[in-house]
C-alpha cells in the first residue's frame, strides 16, 4: 500500500519549485539595495493586490516594482 501522504508530498514539492523560480524571476538586481515600506492600504484594495499577485504567480512587491516602472521617467 502507497503512502497516503505521497500525492500531498508530490504536490506540495512541485508548488515549492514554482514558488522559487517565482522569486528568483522577481529577485532585484545584485546592485539593486531594497528597503522596507509601510503603506497603509483599504482592506479590499489589498485583497485585489493579493489576488492580482496570485493570478500573476508573483509577489505584491514585483507588482508594485513592475508599475513603477511603468509610470517612472527612466
């Protein structure tokens, strides 16, 4: 008899994989210093960040980086 546990394992393994490459796609440039914002956000305005951050498979802070640099003069 199988291990009960093995397909959990199995799926748990492979979210861990995508959440790495995820985080390694998002990391700043080695030169690049980041520093820690306290922003003060409506409930459901960070729920819609949470969800958007989810769909993307990416973290709130990638997203917040990708539309500054959208909107940025650079």
């Amino acid at each position: 008899m199988a291990n009960m546990f093995e397909k959990y394992a199995a799926d748990r393994e492979a979210e861990q994989k995508k959440i790495e490459k995820t985080v390694s796609a998002d990391a700043p440039a080695a030169d690049e210093k980041r520093t820690t914002l306290s922003l003060s956000l409506t409930v459901s305005d960070k729920k819609a960040l949470k969800m958007m951050a989810a769909e993307k498979e990416t973290t709130i802070a990638a997203i917040i980086h990708e539309w500054i640099q959208e909107h940025s003069e650079n």
